[in-house]
C-alpha cells in the first residue's frame, strides 16, 4: 500500500467502526455537508448529510438487537493531491443476536474527497436480464 492511500483506507477502517458500533454521528462524521448519496434503498437518491443522516440513523435503528457488519474487498484508489477516488466492493451484513445473517448486500462504493470526505456513494449490483433480479453475491470466479 502507497502511503499516500492509507489514510483513505482508514475511511474505510472508520466507516466499517462506525457502522459496527451503530455511531450515527460517527459515520456522518466522515461525509462531506454537501454528499450525494445514491443508494438501492427508498429513494433514487438523497442530497446532502442532513438527508443522509436520516437514512442512516434509520438503518442503525431497525438493527436494535443486531450486529452490522461490514467487509470491502478489492479497494481500488485514485489519488491525485487532495482529491481521490475509491472504487470497492462492499458487503453489508445485519446478523441477528443468534448469530444468523438476516440479510446482506453487495455494491461498489465511489468516493471523491478533498479533504477526505465522501462527496459522492454510489450503491449498485448487476442484475440477472432473465430473471429481472438482483445478484446480491459475486461468483467466486469473480473475487
């Protein structure tokens, strides 16, 4: 790893802490005011951290008695002075008090950062053209 990337992958490191302990002001903490948020969730997309916030804490809120897990893998980074982009693949993961996975989903999450923000997230997954669903795993021939 370039040392000019380890602070963006302390983003990462953050974001997946704030997430695990459920820390509303903590993940926002590491969004831009002026983030746009396009998630495969509720809306086609959500402006400002404000918006965001409300989402998140939301989310945190319907996982009460749940772990949250969060795992990225093949993190690609594009860093040029104070701007860069991250290219990852994220899974999310709500597991019950049980231990069981009630639910998960895979994206690619992009951020633009000046001052290490995220100003842009963006949420996708392919989708099956037979079926019209969405492929929430990666073949492993794909990792």
């Amino acid at each position: 790893m370039k040392d000019q990337e380890r602070p963006l992958m302390q983003v990462l490191e953050d974001y997946k802490a704030a997430v695990f302990a459920r820390d509303v002001d903590g993940l926002l903490a590491l969004y831009d005011d002026e983030v746009r948020v396009f998630d495969r969730w509720g809306a086609w997309s959500y402006r400002g951290a404000a918006a965001w916030r409300a989402v998140v804490a939301a989310w945190f809120e319907s996982h009460r008695s749940d772990h949250l897990l969060v795992e990225f893998s093949d993190p690609q980074v594009r860093a040029v002075s104070d701007i860069a982009v991250i290219n990852v693949f994220v899974v999310y993961r709500g597991l019950s008090a049980e231990g069981l996975e009630l639910r998960s989903m895979t994206l690619a999450l992009w951020r633009v950062a000046g001052l290490w923000k995220i100003v842009l997230e963006h949420t996708s997954a392919p989708l099956d053209h037979e079926t019209l669903k969405v492929i929430r795993s990666r073949p492993r021939e794909a990792a």
